[in-house]
C-alpha cells in the first residue's frame, strides 16, 4: 500500500561525480583515435558508462564510515571477523577466505577442483574460470538450457538453469570420474543476467552428489539472483533473501564470489567452502598468491566495507529499484521496437545485434556497430559480447569460428545512475534504431596474439 507511490530510487544523493557533456564530433575523433574500441576510450570522455557493472558501485555513507574502522594488522584483523560473520550470515557457510578479486578465488577453486583432461560442467563458465581451468588442462563444458541460448522467449522465467539430462548424458558417457566439478553461475552472465532457479540448483546437486561430484556455485550476483528466485518461484514468495541465499548454498560444497559486482563494493573476491580439508589447501594457496588468510590481498577497511555492501546488497528494497531499473530500460527498449534479450536478466540489457542490424553479417561485427553508433550519438559506453569477444578460430584452418551470442551489452552500475539516465541511453537507441538502416558493419584490422583476449585491444575500421 504504502509503496504505491514510492516507485524512486531508495536512496538520496549525498555526495555527486561531475560527468563530462561532449559534442559529437569530439567523440567521432575519441572513437578514430581508440580503433572504434570502447575499451581504449578515456572514461573522462564517456557521459554514461555502461562497460560493465564489477567494481563500479556507489558505496552507502555506511559503508564509507566503516573504511575508517578498518583494522590494518596483518594477522587477525578485527575487519576479518566482521566479515567472516556477514558471510557466514548470508552463505550459511563456516569457511571465509577473502581474495583481492573474484578471478583470485577462481584460481584457487580451479586449482582445487579443475583436473587435467577431465571435465569440469557449468551453465556458463565465466571466462576467468574457463582461463583457469583450460591453463590446467581441465575440459570446461558450458550445458545452460536450450532456451538459455534462444534471445526471444521472453516467457522463459530461468534461462541460467543448467541442462540435467547433457550433465547426465555426459556423466553415463563418460563414467563420473571424468567430470571433476559442477560450477553453478548465478546469475548467468553470459547470456544476460539470467537466473538459476531454486529447484535447478537443488537437482543438479543431487544429481552430482549421487555421483560424487564437487558442486561450486560462482555467486557474484548471489543477491540479484536470489531476488529472481523470490519473485518467479513457486514457494518462495514468503521466504527473505536471507533464507533463499542460505538456501542456494546448502546445495554446494564451496562458493567464489567477485565482491565488485553484488558485495557492493570497488575491489575484492572470496572462497567460502564447508570442507574443511578444502579450507586448508585454500588457505595455502592463498598464502603463496594473495597474502596472510586474514586479508587475503586486501586492506582492512576493505573488509570493512564488504563486510556492511553484502548485507547491502541482501536488502529487498535496494533489490526491488536494482532489478526494476534494468527492467525499465528493457521496457522503454522494446517499446520502440528494439530488440534485446527477454526477459530482461538482473545487471544490465542486452541488445540483439542480428535482429538489431539484420543486414550487418555476423562477421561484420553488428553489435560492435551499434556500440560504436551509440558512443557516437548520447557519449554512452556499452560492451560486445559477440563476434570479436566470443569469436575463435579453426585451429587446422584459421577460419573465423562465429559465437551463438551476438549482443550489447548495456551493464547498469549498482546505485550510481538513475532512471533519467536510463531515459537517455533507451532515446538514443531508438533513434539509432529508426536509422538502422544506414548503418554498415566493420572491419578488424588489429587483434593481439591471444583471441580470447582481444576485444580488449582490438582495432576496427568502420566499412
Ligand atoms: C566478475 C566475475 C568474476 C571475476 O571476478 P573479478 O573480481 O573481476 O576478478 C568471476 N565470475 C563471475 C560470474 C563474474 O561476474
């Protein structure tokens, strides 16, 4: 009743960051000089940047008082229990190592748990896992569900969910000790933030607990997809964050996390596990790669902030303005025509580059095009996901290998911009949209040695 009116944004602005207003033609020579590479623009040039969502948090006043409380000892820090104690809270797992980043953590679960030439199955891997794990040896197998995969079928309420009858088939196939891990993404980042449900996460757990699997969940949007779970599943109306959180987690063994997406802070990572045999091999690596198991390679007024960003984070009013501003976007997106990723998932919108760009062939980069047009237009920075980050090559013919994504990233900072930004970025779009057709595509004429790699350093020329 009372929240009737109360559509805005829960929080008030205390403290602001200037952004720069450009012209067009300043950005049409930024966009020359970078190689049209979103990722070689200065950011003091960029009026809404939408690269990504990890690290990019605004800090709460809460937050920013706890920095000062931080507790610098190198060994058993006071900020190291805190946070111990808001993991435990939200995990409902005995055992913290914090890490300087998310990949950090997923090193040291790929080391634990990724074995040569043996399989390793996920919904999607996240690249720094699938980096970890192929450096080892391991075979990183991505089984989302099939309607993970298909960018219209928008009433498909958990896209993330992983596909039990190719983990099964797989297993039969192979015998279960080829596959050395399940690593459970929530959300699914690859394919646009979409969600795992509840029954998915418990399924595949018992399906590889009765083969005596490992299950990891790679949790950096725990909270986002938590609320998903609240929201959309049967059962879980009545239930809190909290209880769905702890909940998730019950089913794996061990849990990574990059705090800079849902901890709601700038810098961090953890390793959460319940084997305490895993703890102590974790907390070795640690030593050698991070730093003392208390700080893990991170300040004490870090831990501080991480500790107060996931309780943050678990709040279902922050949760509720979070998960509907990517809705709102998505909404004014398909209002126009503009066709994106539906339902829309939980940390930005993701724009069909085919369907957006019909007759830019996928080889001509359609969704770096439309990166590109909408830099040009409204000095709004996005990200590709398709043909230059996700393409490879035939190993034997060195022909182009094209991705089954082909997207736009629009990744939505968490507290930083408002719906009036939101308004910015759909009107640029749509009148982008309403001149589709003059667009053409474009050309890679610099790739660095590593194709996995390369959209960070790419250079195109537009055709
Ligand atoms: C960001 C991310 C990581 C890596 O974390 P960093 O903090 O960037 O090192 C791993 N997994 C997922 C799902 C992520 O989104």
């Amino acid at each position: 009743m009372y929240m009737r009116f109360m559509t805005a944004e829960p929080f008030r602005i205390k403290m602001v960051e200037r952004l720069k207003k450009t012209t067009k033609e300043e950005r049409q020579k930024w966009l020359k000089d970078a190689g049209y590479n979103a990722f070689k623009i200065k950011a003091e040039n960029v009026y809404i940047d939408c690269i990504t969502d990890s690290g990019t948090s605004a800090m709460s006043s809460e937050q920013w008082s706890a920095l000062m409380l931080g507790d610098e000892s190198y060994a058993g820090s006071k900020s190291f229990y805190k946070l111990e104690e808001s993991v435990q809270d939200i995990f409902g797992m005995p055992y913290v190592q914090p890490t300087h980043q998310g990949r950090a953590a997923d090193f040291i679960m790929a080391k634990l748990y990724a074995k040569e030439g043996k399989y390793a199955i996920g919904n999607m891997h996240f690249d720094t896992f699938r980096g970890n794990a192929e450096v080892l040896g391991a075979l990183a197998v991505d089984y989302v569900v099939d309607n993970g995969k298909d960018t219209a079928s928008p009433s498909h309420p958990f896209k993330g969910n992983i596909d039990l009858s190719k983990m099964e088939k797989l297993i039969e196939e192979n015998g279960s000790d080829q596959i050395s891990v399940v690593i459970i993404t929530v959300t699914c980042n690859n394919n646009g933030g979409q969600p795992v449900s509840m029954q998915n996460i418990r399924e595949v757990s018992n399906l590889a607990k009765s083969y005596n699997i490992p299950v990891v969940i790679d949790a950096a949007r725990l909270s986002e997809n938590a609320y998903f779970i609240q929201q959309r599943e049967d059962g879980y109306h009545n239930k809190s964050i909290k209880e769905i959180t702890r909940e998730m987690f019950s089913y794996c063994e061990t849990a990574t996390m990059s705090s800079k997406k849902d901890g709601l802070v700038n810098i961090g990572g953890l390793f959460v596990t319940r084997n305490e045999d895993i703890l102590k091999q974790a907390q070795q690596l640690a030593i050698v790669h991070e730093g003392f198991i208390t700080y893990g390679g991170l300040a004490g007024r870090d831990l501080e902030a991480l500790a107060v960003g996931l309780q943050e984070g678990v709040d279902e009013q922050y949760l509720e303005y979070r998960i509907n501003q990517a809705k709102y976007l998505g909404d004014r997106l398909l209002e126009q025509g503009i066709p994106i990723i539906e339902p829309t998932g939980g940390h930005g919108v993701y724009v069909d580059g085919r369907r957006f760009f019909p007759h830019i062939p996928q080889n001509e980069f359609p969704s770096q095009r439309l990166v590109v047009a909408l830099y040009e237009e409204a000095g709004v920075r996005a990200v590709e996901i398709g043909a230059c980050a996700f393409g490879s090559k035939d190993p034997i013919t060195g022909e182009d290998i094209l991705p089954d994504v082909e997207t736009m990233r629009i990744a939505l900072s968490r507290r930083v911009y408002t719906n009036s930004h939101m308004d910015v970025i759909a009107n640029a779009l749509g009148e982008i949209y309403k001149n589709r057709n003059l667009y053409k595509g474009m050309k890679l004429v610099y790739e660095g040695p590593i194709i996995s790699l390369r959209h960070f350093t790419a250079g195109f020329e537009l055709l």
